[in-house]
C-alpha cells in the first residue's frame, strides 16, 4: 500500500479534503496519513473537533502557530513548520504529501517535503486571487507539486503556462461541490434548534476575511458592510469568523461589537462543513469576500455578494455580483441579490465527482511509476 499524507491546516481547506480524505481512506491501494495542524489547534477555531466527530483517524497533530496575528507571527509559524514537518517527514516517509490551495503555512510544509524527495500533489492550483496573498503562495506551490487537481479550464492552463506537463495537469472540479451531493442537509427547524437561531424575513450569511495585501481596505470594507447590515430590517445577519490572516483579530473585535449591539445578529466560531452547507442552503444571500460565495453559493442557486478584490480573478457563476467596499455599491448590490431570479443561476466548478477522479487518478499514477523530476514545458511545444 503507498502512504498517502494529507495534510489539513484549517476548517476551510478540511471540509474541501474531506471527499477526498474517505477515498483514500477507503481504498484498498492507499494508507491514510492524516496531519492536522495550523489554525484547527488554534484557540480561536478550535476545528479539530469536526475531524473528530467524522472519526478520521489521525496520524499526527503538529502544532506550528505562533501567538498573535502579526506578519512576523506569520513568517515564524512557516519556519516552525519547516522544522518540525522535516522531522516528521524524515520519520514517517510517505510516498506522498497531499495539500490544497493557497494557505501561507503550506509554504513550511511543502518545502521540507520537496528537499526530502517526497513528491507532492496539489489541489486548487491555477487560481487566481489578485487581493491577497495567496496568489503567489499558490504559484509557488504549484512550482514544487509534481501532480496538479485542478478545479476548472481556466487554471488548468493557468498552470500549464507555468511550464507544467500535460501528464501531469487533472481538471477534476471542485471538491466543494462531492461534499454537497454527500449531505443530507439539516431543515430550518433543525437548524434553529442545533444553531440556537430562527430565520427572519430575509436571512444574509457573511464571511469577511482580512485582505493581505491592502489591510486598511480590508478593514474599511468590513466596517462599510456591517454599517450597511446594520440599517436593514426584517433580516437575520449569521457571521462566519474570518481565518486567521494578518489582521483577524481586529477584524474579530469588530465583528464582536456589531454582534452585541446589533438585534437579529449571531456569530460562529466554525460551524463545521455539515451545519455550514445547511444554513447557506437556507439564506436568501451569501455576503462578504469568501470563496465559498463563489464556489457552493452558485450550487444551491443563492445569489452572493463578493465585496473587493481578495477573490479576483475566480471564476464565478452568473449570481455573483461583484460590487466596491464603499457602502453605496454594498447597498446596491444587497438590492440586487435580495430581487435576483434564481432559476437560471449557473456553477462553473463541475458536477461533483472530484474526489473519485483524484483518487483514481493517483491510483493509475502510482501504478504506471510516480514521475519524480519534471521539465519545465514550453506552451510553444507543448502536446
């Protein structure tokens, strides 16, 4: 059996590796390694206990996180885990590290497995996200992966332009659209009474996370947008806490006073992907800078507001509306989606078979012997 290390850093990128998590734990072909680390120890999320309830065995918690949310915390959390995932790598050998998208950590973590001669697969690669910066994060893991999962056309080229080989390029979809198929979706009543909440006349969900590269923007963008949330009435707010990017703790503080000021407000820590997917089903708007509002929005046919620039560049379906973080273009894009026609709302990111594809793939891979050393391939000689 080949050891498939996956590793997980946060509740976003867990509930996209989840599909994929039980395929390789399935298989027959495939030892499971599961690592948790970055923000799913953190004090604040405390996510770890989602992978938990679903009974994934764990192989190995590395805690690599420094205290507070400064670009310095940042630096030294990447160092900390290159020191302690070159230990664990050197230890455990798996044939491969398995890790998705774009988080700044991952730099500490593909690293030391690249140095190591452990090749790496990446999922999400090709994206572009201009207001942050996993934009280039992304990149540059994409430079040390040998094997690429991407989600649509447009970054399987993307990362063919790169100087990545044909052979090595998937467009298997999103995994975000396996795990909607997978659940069986709590009611409004259910929801209420495990969340604690009830529905309004209209309903929003708002995730707002801090934006790397401009944090003054960002910061103003989320006091613009509660300022607007604020004067509307007859509608319920439900708020997401942002990841932890430089800048969240402010962003938590507040987040934290509109909530305790505000009527019909509430906030959560980590719904976790079952209750999360449940109550995005059943709003009438997703709102903030998430890719979750262009990516599962469009699938359950909400309409969403994407404010900013931290997710340009994405595709995006035809109920994404693009607006300022000036609180006019919030407020009109808020009338927009409250009146927008969902019967023709369209998703670009497949039809939710993801997982089956990477896990036959790597299976078909291993077989015809793992490519270890890559060229860089000219798009003028490219097959």
């Amino acid at each position: 059996m080949k050891k498939i290390c996956i590793v997980t850093t946060s509740r976003a990128d867990y509930g996209l590796l989840r599909p994929v998590i039980r395929k390789v734990e399935a298989s027959k072909y495939f030892e499971l390694n599961l690592v948790v680390t970055g923000s799913h120890i953190n004090s604040t999320h405390q996510s770890i206990s989602e992978i938990e309830t679903d009974k994934v065995s764990i192989a190995k918690v590395i805690e690599i996180f420094h205290d507070d949310d400064s670009k310095l915390s940042h630096a030294l959390s990447i160092a900390t885990a290159t020191e302690k995932f070159s230990k664990f790598f050197n230890e455990s050998r798996p044939d491969l590290l398995l890790i998705l998208g774009d988080r700044f950590e991952l730099m500490g973590i593909v690293t030391p497995a690249y140095l190591l001669g452990i090749p790496i697969a990446h999922m999400c690669g090709g994206d572009l996200t201009f207001g942050a910066i996993d934009e280039s994060i992304r990149h540059a893991i994409t430079k040390l992966s040998t094997i690429h999962f991407v989600t649509n056309k447009e970054s399987y080229d993307r990362v063919r332009q790169l100087g990545e080989s044909s052979s090595t390029v998937f467009n298997t979809g999103h995994t975000a659209l396996d795990n909607l198929k997978e659940f069986n979706l709590l009611s409004s009543n259910e929801l209420e009474s495990t969340l604690g909440i009830n529905f309004n006349k209209k309903n929003i969900l708002f995730t707002f996370h801090p934006v790397t590269f401009e944090e003054d923007l960002g910061t103003q963008g989320l006091r613009n947008s509660l300022d607007v949330l604020s004067s509307l009435k007859e509608t319920n707010i439900f708020i997401t806490r942002p990841n932890v990017d430089s800048g969240n703790q402010d962003f938590n503080h507040l987040l934290d006073d509109f909530v305790s000021s505000e009527k019909n407000t509430w906030i959560f820590d980590s719904l976790g992907t079952h209750k999360y997917f449940s109550l995005l089903n059943k709003v009438d708007v997703v709102m903030g800078n998430s890719s979750s509002a262009l990516m599962e929005a469009p699938y359950f046919k909400i309409p969403s507001i994407n404010i900013g620039d931290r997710q340009e560049g994405r595709p995006q379906g035809n109920s994404v509306i693009n607006c300022g973080t000036d609180n006019t273009s919030i407020e009109h894009a808020l009338e927009v989606a409250f009146n927008f026609d969902r019967s023709d709302i369209t998703c670009p990111y497949g039809s939710g078979n993801a997982s089956t594809k990477i896990a036959q793939t790597l299976e078909t891979i291993f077989k015809q012997k793992l490519p270890l050393k890559k060229k860089f391939v000219e798009l003028k000689y490219a097959c």
